[in-house]
C-alpha cells in the first residue's frame, strides 16, 4: 500500500506561491505524495523577481539520481530549470532513468507572472531539443509556446492551434497551451492528444492573486495522472497511452483547471502581502482543506 508518487524538478520560490512550493501544496491538496528537486532558488515575493541563484547541473542530476533510485513514482513534473546546463543535466537523467520517473510533464516556465525572464536564451534552445522530446506532455502559456518554436505569438485559437500541433510533432504525446492572454471574457485553452483536439472554455475569473497559477495548474494536471496510474496498479483503468488515455487526459486536464479557478477565486479575500492589491498575490491552494 503507497499512495501516488510525484516528482517535482522546479526553483523553490521564497513567497511560497509558485514553483516547488506551489507544486507540493497543490500535490498535498489533490491526495498525491511528493519529491522533490530544486533546480535554482528564486528570491521572489509578490512585488516580483529580486534575484535567481542557478544550481550546478550536477546537483540537480543528483537529486532526481536519489528519488529515482529509491522512490516508486508513477509521475513527473519538470518546471523552471533557469540554464542551459540544468536542461541538460535534467535531459541526461530523463533518459537514464526514463521508466522510473512514470509520466513525465514538462511546464515550460520561461517568463514570470511579472514578466521576468526565468530562463536563458541557450536555455530555452535546450528545453526545445534535449528535453522536449523525451516527456509525455507540455503545458505552455501562448508566450513560452512562441519561443520554444522561434516564432510570434498566435494572437487567435486558430493559432494557438496551429503552434500546439508543431510542438506535438516535436515529442510529447499531449501539448497543452493555455489563453490566458487573449482578449474575452472566457478562458480558452488549446488540448492536442492522440484523438485530436479539444478547446477548453470556462468563465475567467477576475483578480489579482494569479501568482503560480501556471505551476498550480500542471501540478494539479500531474497529481492527476498519478492518481489515474494508481488505479491502473490495481487494474482497474487501461495502461497510459493505450485505450482509453484521450478521455483520461481531457477529463484530467478539466479538473485541474476547475481546482485552479478555485484556488485563484477563493484566494480573492487574501491579504498576504504589506502592499496587498499592488502587486500579484498567491492562489489558495488550501481549497480542499476540512475547515469545519
């Protein structure tokens, strides 16, 4: 008896709202246990980014050498990796232990809610060519999705459509871009998997406290498949990737949006910060917590 394993590789983020924290809070919060390895440390709070601190590559090989070599995972998220070195480093212990990582899901994290850069431009290249092909899926907002393919970014679902589908013939099975940037009064996010491709809408929840909502989202995205693939040790759901994965992942990939529209509309009322509606607060990834 175990419950579901998750591995996170990401920067641990001084506020608490996004990166490894947010990760293990939304893994917690969703019933998953969690691993963990940073891969740079952020000196961040809500006002913005103060300072990034890189790992050597090998620190970062030698954490996931650790938790793949004892641990029973049945997933993997990859987040912020900051240099080219740690994309490499974390490319090179993908392949070495590819099968006891589980399911892999790589969050393109380029640029922060604040709008600064978390990752260099050799970085990104790697992202692209070492890492890209070796996981399962990719979740990127329509700006990262744009620069891991060198080109503009879509301005229309059409378009948004279009880059989703280049980036899947790079790799991963399931290419996730979110919308969030576009104009109107839905969300709207670009899903292409193996039966096609589906739009998914819900009403945009207004606020501020948006802070680690991309990390939350593939967290929760993770923590998901981890749990699906727990059901499958039993025998109870068909294997990942065969019959069966294309409801599974629309399904799953819906539920984590609703946790986040949740956790950013439940965290409306929050006043963690001395400057509080000046700057970008966290989500509430307390939602499911017994608060009777």
């Amino acid at each position: 008896m175990r419950p579901p394993l998750v591995l996170t590789v990401s920067a641990s983020d001084s506020d608490g709202a996004a990166g490894i924290q947010a990760d293990l809070k939304t893994f917690s919060a969703l019933g998953v246990y969690g691993a963990s390895a940073v891969s740079m440390v952020c000196a961040v709070n809500t006002q913005g980014l103060r300072g990034t601190h890189y790992l050597p590559g090998d620190v970062v090989r030698s954490q996931i050498d650790a938790v793949a070599e004892d641990l029973m995972l049945d997933a993997t998220k990859i987040g912020a990796l900051g240099s080219a070195a740690v994309v490499e480093a974390v490319a090179a212990a993908v392949r070495a232990h590819r099968e006891r990582l589980g399911w892999i899901l790589l969050d393109s994290v380029m640029i922060g809610t604040d709008g600064a850069p978390l990752i260099s431009s050799e970085g990104a290249r790697a992202l692209r060519t070492a890492l890209l092909p070796h996981v399962d899926m990719l979740t990127s907002n329509m700006v990262e999705a744009a620069q891991l393919l060198g080109v503009a970014p879509a301005t229309t679902i059409d378009g948004m459509r279009e880059q989703a589908l280049a980036l899947q013939a790079l790799g991963p099975t399931i290419v996730l871009i979110t919308g969030g940037r576009l104009v109107g009064d839905d969300a709207v996010d670009v899903l292409v998997h193996p039966g096609g491709t589906d739009l998914l809408r819900a009403e945009r929840v207004p606020g501020r406290h948006v802070r680690g909502a991309g990390a939350t989202l593939s967290a929760a995205i993770t923590a998901q498949m981890a749990r699906i693939r727990e059901f499958d040790r039993a025998g109870e759901l068909d294997e990942i990737g065969e019959k069966g994965v294309d409801d599974d992942v629309v399904t799953i990939v819906a539920s984590a949006r609703e946790f986040l529209a949740s956790a950013i509309e439940n965290a409306e009322d929050w006043e963690v910060s001395r400057t509080n509606g000046q700057a970008f607060g966290p989500v509430n990834h307390l939602i499911t917590l017994d608060r009777a």
